[in-house]
C-alpha cells in the first residue's frame, strides 16, 4: 500500500495547538479523510483558504466564513475521470451536473480526437454534424478550446489529451496511407503546439477513422514528441475482441520505442467467445510493468460499452469516414456487400439502440437492433445499413459485451484508473431528448457503491486512490489528487453507506445519490446534494505546458531567420572575442564559421575529428569535442590544421566521446562524456560503463571526476563569474544547478529544469536557454519564461554572438538560424 500521511499531519496539528487561533474560508470538521494515498482513513479536519488547503489536523480552536460537519462522512479527493466525453455538453451547461453529483472535479477530455486543432474544414464538418446542442465554434488550437471553456464557465476542472485523429485530419484528411515527411513534420509541429498549451499527451482511438489509418510506427514517432514533454501516451487499442493481445502488444511497443508512459483506454475483453483472452492481456501489461515500462489501464464500472452502430460495418466501409460511408450505402452492390460484412462480435438481442440524429427515428430510442429488425421484418444487418442512412450519423448503441467476473478483476488491478467513457449532463432539457448509456450518470457511484460497499471487490480507501492520486500521478498534475496542504481544494464528502447509481439501461437519466458536498478550487459546487451553481474550474495542463512568455526578451519585430541549411547535421555553437560563431556539421567532418564582417557561412577547417560541442577558452583557442577520436581538442583559429590534443583517456581507458564543453573564468575546462554510438566510430561498446562529467584544471592533462550519477550527461555552461555551473542529464530529462569551489569541484546539487538538453547558453541575466524542442528558457529560479519554436525535429545546440552578442545563433538538424534579442549573451 501507499505511504501514509498521518505523521505530517500530527505535526500539523501540534503546530496549530500552540499557534494563535487562525481564520480559514472553509473548515471541513469532524470527517474521516481518505487522503488518496490509498492509506486507510483517519479523523482530521481541514482547512481552506482560497484555493487551496491549508491546515490539516485538529483545528477546534479555528473559525472560518463557512464550516461544515463531516461526522459519518467520507471525506476525499476530487475524482478524476481519465475518459470523459463531456467536450460538447460542458458548452451547453458548464455545471457538469451528471458528474459532479458522484464527486468528479476534474474531466480529461479528447480520446483519439480533440476539440483542436481544427482548420476551416475541420470547423464546417463539425457545425455540420452537430445535433441537439447547436454552438459557434471560436476557437483554433486546443488550448483555444480549454480557455473558451473556462471563460465560458464551468464546475469542474478541465484537461485534455491532443487527438492524432484530430491531426491527421487536419493535415491529410480520411486519407488511408502513410504520411509523407512534410505531412509528419506538419503533425508533430501540431503536437508539440497542443502539448506547449497544456495537453497531458496523444490519444489514439484505433478502431475509428482517420486515427486508425495510422499505423505503428506512425504513432511511435509521434509519441516520440510527447516523450519529450514528459506526457502520456492514451489509447483506445486497435482491438479489444479476438487480436486483443495483439493490440495489447503495439500499446507496449509504442511505449517502449517512444519511451513515454502509457495507458489503455476502458480495458476489456469484448465479446463472450473473448472473455477468456483478459488474463492473458493482463499478463501483458505486467510484463511490460515489471519490465520498466509505465504501462496503466482504465475502465468503466459497466458490463456494456457504448459506441456507434457503425463499427459493425467493415473496416472498407468506414475508412473514408461518415460521408464517404453515406455514399457507398447509395450503390447498391456496395450496400449488399456491407452487409455481408457486418461482423456481430455481440447478438442483435444485445444491442440497445440509445442516440439518434433524425426526431423521426427517436420512437426506437430503448429497443434493440434485434427489436427493430423484427418490427421493419428485415435482417438485423439491413437493418444497421438502412438506419445509418436513415439517421445520416454513426448512431449511438450500447454492446452488451462483457461479464461481471472480469470487471471485478479488473478492478483489483493496482494499476487501474476509473472513467465514465461518457458525457456529463443535466437530466432535463436538451440532454433527455436521447437516450444514453447509464455511465454517464454513475459510473463512480457505482464503483464506490455496489463494487466497494456491497460486493467488497477492494476497500474503499483503493478505490479513492484510483479515483485520485493514481490518475493525478500518471498525468503529472500538480497540487492535485491528494488531500495534502498546499494542494487545490478539489474535495468531495459523500456518505460511504449510500452512495449509490441510480441510472438504468432503461431510464438513464438519473442522477447518483450520496455525494452531499463538492468543493473546487476552493468553491463550493455540490451543496446538500443540489448544484450551487459556481463555476470554479479551471484548465489543468500538462507537464510540457509553455507557461511563461516573456518575449522582452526577444527584440519587437524580431524573427527566427534561417541562415543555411546545407548540412546534415549542426552543432557548437561557439562565439570568439569578435562575435564570430563557428560551429560544426558533424557528420560531413567539418567546423564552419559565419563572420561577423560579411554575415556568411564558410568552411573554417575539414577534417574535423568529427568535433561535436565547441568552445573558446580564455587564450582564444578553439576547443573541439572530437567525438570521433574520443579526444579533447585545442586549435589555433590562425591555424586550423594544428592540432594539440588536450586529453583522449581517463584511467588508460578511452573518453565515451567528449559532447559539451566550458571553460571556467581560471581555464578549468568542465565536459561531458556521453555514450552514442556514431556510425563513423570503430568501437561498438563503452570502455568506460559510467557517462561522466569532468574538470580538467587548468594546464593538467588529468581529468577529474566531478559528476558521477547521471543517466547520460550532455549539454553544460557556466556562469560569467564561475560561480555556477548548469549540466544536463539529457537521460533523465533534468537539468541541475551546481556551486563550483574554489577547487573546481562541485557542490549543492539542485534540480533547475524538469528537461534536459543537447546545447545551452546563458544570458546576462542568468536566464537558461536549453535546447531540444525548440528553445527553451528558464529564469533563475527554474521558472519557465519562454519557448522559442524552431521547425526541425531537434535543436541541438544554441550560444550568443554577433558584434553585440545580441544575436541568438541556433543550431538545428541540418540548419544554422539567428534570432535577433534584447539581452546579452555571456562569452
């Protein structure tokens, strides 16, 4: 089980027994709190102030504006649903009644298709295919779409994974081929745009089109990109009936080669003649977890999915999309061959039909395909057919497909987060028009009700987990899914002995019972069981969020410029007294130099040693990373064919291969020393099995060890007055902040960025610019201010140079580019 928290908050209590009586906004007394730690509960109260928690523990000597006796409650964490489809009905009643009455505070949007990015196509596809709830479409990008969302107004929280559905429409429409390079480049460059704005990760929902036209290494190399924002990777695997291992499997796959953590969508095994395949796609995912891969799953506490009638139709039929489906219905060879096709995973009798587009046909709303084929007096497969076209739409169903053994099993999993799968909606007006399938209303009442409190599938303190800090985790949100001071006030009281679904297969439209009190950041939503009416949630937004703009730094006007692109792969930079930048193109062998004079390009010395980092030392000596060497080089820039090897071997053993290199204000030279196996290298194993960071002093041919713990070390600067010194495990994804002595050697290691780099350089502000996706600067502190896009897949390295040392020279994949800024560079 997980830590328990209970010694802190004993701490806590004792410092507020000896404090002078404090004044909260809300004080929550007398509950048993379930602090999403999977812990049992303890008696304990809390106190709220803004947003957030503040105190937990005995506060009776406390008052607040509002107070609330939680005796008999249990008191918890805001539930997170990791599927939610409440995109649309949030727009039309923000309150998220549905959910928010069973202790949901937050919604994570967007499987394998987004509210953004959307183009003009996009945007009259959608206003097209809207159905009951009409709505302007005011928005681009999907963070466009979170922040309308919260302006707007709503009840709950708000996250959102980026569709690759969505960005494959975007760029290559239905089409069913592989994208081409520029068509790629065109959807990582959506990606990354989607996760710099907030996306938690991709999702891909694989039996639906276009986002099953994309194959797996397709989705490995997007996912590639989500690695390097640290998000998830989430899908609706391409099969979950009879090639469910083997969708299973691409899941672990596409996990394991893009190095990015995973999660399947609503885990089942479809279909009976299916059943028996659960144990062996569980023994999947242990496998892969017990191998290192962060593999999780999800689920909905229902024995029935719910999805469109048109995923019976062959696979043919579909790939165009609904209105290429619409057209081939009109040939009537094409219309006979569908149905010859039509692949019944479950009986008709265990189909329900729940949502139509057409009024005309809302009078079938609750039968079944089976019911309706017997009243028309036609096959059910004519009958999916004509009601398709009849209702111009995919229709909504519900597949009776699964049984209660496996969904306990399921369940038990300590891995397995909760969902509804489902939208969030009020039981009257415009949402009772149709039919739904009864998750949407209760779901997680009846995880903690029937499953928990009447069939004791796991404790309850387990299921607050999964409801709450397993998801928080997995999606690395932060201050969220705990019940922790300093957390948001995202807090649900329900009563554990009546909690309960009230929703049917027959009248679904009823709300859960039990919750009596939901607060969002801070704000009181749920209120004795009734709405209040606030609307305090917010966008929550994931780990490679761009949350700082400070484009002060960049001068007004001011564009990357692309100075040449005639190499295969560019690195360096390094900047001498005059402002001139030389750099490398490694592997064509060769250092170039852009002159300050005549603001050109040319070829400063070839061969090179395959040099990789470059820097001036303090004699204006160029020292190279001859990475093909393994070696330490010093050139005369009078003289670049001369030569003086500085150092090739620590210990009698050869470097890894030198990456990064500074050089301190007293001539120590600090470097990296990476293993990548190069092409060009004659050795195909490590000589030295740990990846170092050393300091060679000043006129010594004896490196020091002085870093020691990283994964795989790479970019590294110092400060003007070498007084710090910035490393990046580019393996590990973190840059630290080290003090240097006065002996070289380091002390006071501090995490500085949650990313690593390639190259970096400092202003003389003090502002870190690491480089990777684009460009990416960090204030002092470690805050993030700035992004600065680049359109290659990789930015390697990044310095200062120019007569001014205002001039931001940037080396990316096959090209050297400048940005012009408002702040010096250190030399």
């Amino acid at each position: 089980m997980r830590t328990p928290i209970i010694c802190l908050l004993l701490f806590i209590t004792v410092l507020f027994s000896c404090s002078e009586p404090q004044t909260y906004d809300v004080i929550i007394r007398n509950g048993q709190l379930y602090d999403g730690s999977g812990s049992p509960a303890f008696q304990a109260d809390i106190g709220i102030l803004g947003d957030s928690i503040v105190a937990i523990g005995d506060l009776d000597k406390a008052a607040a504006t509002m107070e609330i006796d939680a005796s008999g409650m249990a008191v918890a964490p805001g539930f997170i649903n990791m599927l939610s489809w409440a995109n649309v009905s949030l727009i039309e009643d923000g309150r998220s009644q549905g959910d928010i009455r069973q202790g949901v505070t937050l919604e994570v949007l967007g499987e394998g298709r987004s509210m953004g990015p959307l183009n003009d196509e996009m945007k009259a596809g959608m206003k097209e295919g809207q159905q009951n709830i009409k709505y302007d479409i005011a928005w681009t990008t999907l963070g466009e779409y979170l922040d309308f969302l919260e302006q707007k107004g709503v009840s709950t929280n708000i996250a959102s994974f980026v569709g690759n559905g969505t960005l494959r429409e975007y760029v290559m429409g239905y089409e069913k081929r592989t994208p081409t390079n520029e068509e790629m480049d065109q959807m990582k460059a959506l990606l990354r745009q989607a996760m710099e704005e907030g996306a938690v990760g991709m999702s891909t929902s694989l039996i639906y089109v276009p986002s099953g036209h994309a194959q797996t290494d397709e989705i490995i190399e997007l996912a590639k990109v989500v690695s390097e924002y640290d998000g998830m990777y989430i899908s609706h695997i391409r099969d979950e009936e009879g090639d469910l291992l083997e969708a299973v499997q691409e899941l672990i796959r596409v996990s394991d080669e893009a190095d990015v953590p995973a999660e399947i969508y609503h885990f089942k095994a479809s279909g009976n003649k299916n059943w028996h395949l659960l144990d062996d796609a569980i023994a999947l995912v242990d496998s892969a977890r017990n191998a290192g891969l962060n593999i999780t799953t999800d689920m909905y506490m229902y024995n029935a999915s719910s999805t469109g009638l048109n995923v019976l139709l062959p696979e043919w039929a579909k790939e165009g999309g609904h209105k290429s489906t619409m057209a081939l219905i009109e040939q009537p060879d094409r219309r006979l061959q569908m149905m010859k096709e039509v692949d019944f995973y479950v009986p008709p009798e265990n189909i329900l039909l729940v949502g139509f587009r057409n009024e005309e046909l809302r009078s079938l709303l609750g039968k079944t395909l089976a019911e309706v084929a017997e009243q028309r007096d036609i096959s059910p497969e004519e009958a999916i057919v004509d009601l398709i076209y009849e209702d111009n739409s995919r229709i909504q169903v519900v597949y009776f497909s699964m049984t209660e053994e496996n969904i306990e099993k399921k369940l038990a999993l300590p891995y397995m987060a909760i969902c509804s799968d489902a939208g969030s909606y009020t039981n009257e007006g415009v949402f009772t028009l149709q039919s739904t399938h009864p998750r949407a209303y209760g779901s997680f009442a009846r995880l903690l009700g029937h499953y928990v409190r009447d069939k004791q599938v796991i404790p309850l303190e387990e299921a607050i987990y999964k409801l709450t800090s397993l998801p928080a985790t997995n999606l690395k949100l932060e201050r969220r899914g705990a019940l922790l001071p300093g957390y948001y006030a995202d807090i649900v009281i329900f009563n554990p002995e009546t909690i309960q679904d009230q929703a049917t297969f027959e009248k679904p439209h009823q709300y859960a019972t039990g919750v009596e009190h939901v607060f969002v950041n801070g704000l009181q939503v749920l209120k004795n069981g009734e709405h209040t009416g606030a609307f305090p949630g917010r966008v929550v937004r994931g780990p490679g969020w761009n949350e700082g703009n400070d484009t002060s730094l960049i001068r007004e006007g001011a564009e990357l410029k692309l100075v040449s692109d005639a190499y295969s792969f560019t690195e360096g930079p390094a900047v001498d007294t005059y402002g001139n930048v030389y750099f490398t193109d490694q592997p064509n062998n060769q250092i170039l130099k852009w002159s300050v004079e005549n603001e050109e390009v040319g070829v400063f010395m070839k061969p090179a040693g395959r040099a990789n980092g470059l820097y001036f030392d303090n004699q204006g000596k160029l020292l190279a990373a001859a990475d093909e060497k393994f070696e330490l080089w010093r050139i005369d820039v009078d003289k670049p064919g001369e030569v003086e090897v500085l150092l090739s071997q620590f210990e009698g053993k050869n470097l890894n291969g030198p990456n990064d290199i500074w050089v301190g204000p007293k001539g120590g030279i600090y470097f990296t020393d990476p293993y990548y196996q190069r092409p060009w290298w004659d050795r195909s194993a490590k000589e030295i099995e740990q990846e170092r960071v050393y300091y060679l002093p000043k006129g010594s041919r004896e490196p020091v060890i002085v870093v020691d713990d990283f994964v795989q070390p790479n970019g590294i600067i110092g400060s003007a007055d070498g007084k710090k010194l910035y490393i990046a495990d580019i393996g590990d994804k973190k840059t630290y902040s080290y003090d240097i002595r006065d002996n070289g050697m380091l002390t006071n290691k501090k995490l500085l960025a949650p990313m690593g780099s390639d190259g970096m350089t400092l202003d003389i502000k003090g502002n870190l610019y690491l480089t990777g996706n684009g460009v990416t600067v960090f204030n002092p502190e470690g805050k993030k201010i700035l992004h600065i896009p680049v359109p290659q897949d990789w930015t390697a390295n990044v310095t200062f140079g120019g007569k001014d040392q205002k001039t931001l020279f940037i080396t990316a994949m096959n090209s050297l580019y400048t940005l012009d800024m408002n702040v010096n560079g250190i030399r």
